[in-house]
C-alpha cells in the first residue's frame, strides 16, 4: 500500500491518510461504500428483522416504518420487508452512530433479539390472558 496516498474528507475538506476510517478533524465516518463496511458485521440483522420498526425507532431509521403499509399484503408484505431490514439492519445500523468497535456494535445489535424475546414472551401471556378473560366472561353469559 503507498502511504503516501491521500484522500481529502467529504465533510470538511481535510486531507487525510487513504486508510482511515475517521476523519480526525470533523469526526465523520470516510466509509461510505457498502464494500468498506467491516467485515466482522456483514451479517444477517435479525434485531432488525424480529423487530423491524421498532429496531428502526431505536436507530432513527424511519424507513422501517414502510412495515404497516407492508402489510397490506397479508403475510408476504411483512415477512418481505421484514427479510429486506434484516439485510440492511448492520448497514443502517454502522451509520447510524459513532460506534466504539466492531464488537460493542455486534453486542448491541444481539441485544435487540433478547429484547424481541421478552416482548414475544410478554405478546403470549397477554394473549393467553385475554382469551381466558374472554372464556370467563363467555361463560358467565351462559
Ligand atoms: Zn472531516
């Protein structure tokens, strides 16, 4: 590799080694290609897929919230979309904020399927409750 090599900051125009990845002045992220993103987190998102829009609330990544006008379509619309977060998830996620490390941001990624997990969790009691208020009240009427 020539060291010597240049490249000037998008954001403020700094000149910079061609090898970081941060600007030292402005504190911009240079990596921009999907090909520059590290490869330790070319993975599925499944934090963005199992929670889709409220993944995307936590990383201001509006666009998640095309799953209700997703689904319209019944059962392809969500599961699509869904696939669709899952695969940008890490992309979406890198950029979103100044990450300390590969492995913090893969940390926390994993942390949104345990949060997936408890509001599953959570989906089924409440669920159960309910049909069993509704079995009460049902039979109460008998
Ligand atoms: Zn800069």
């Amino acid at each position: 590799m020539n060291e010597s090599e240049k490249i000037i900051c998008p954001y403020c125009n700094a000149e910079l080694n061609s090898d970081v990845k941060k600007c030292k002045f402005c504190g911009e992220w240079i990596v921009s290609d999907t090909d520059e993103l590290p490869k330790d987190i070319r993975h599925f998102n499944w934090g963005a897929f199992l929670l889709n829009w409220i993944w995307g609330l936590m990383h201001r990544k509006y666009i998640t919230l095309l799953y209700f006008p997703a689904c319209i379509i019944p059962i392809i619309g969500p599961v699509a979309i869904s696939i669709w977060f899952g695969l940008m998830g890490n992309r979406w996620a890198w950029k979103s904020r100044n990450w300390a490390s590969v492995e913090e941001f893969n940390r926390v990624q994993k942390d949104y399927i345990f949060v997936w997990l408890i509001l599953f969790l959570l989906g089924i009691i409440i669920s159960v409750k309910v049909i069993l208020l509704l079995l009460l009240i049902t039979n109460i009427n008998i």
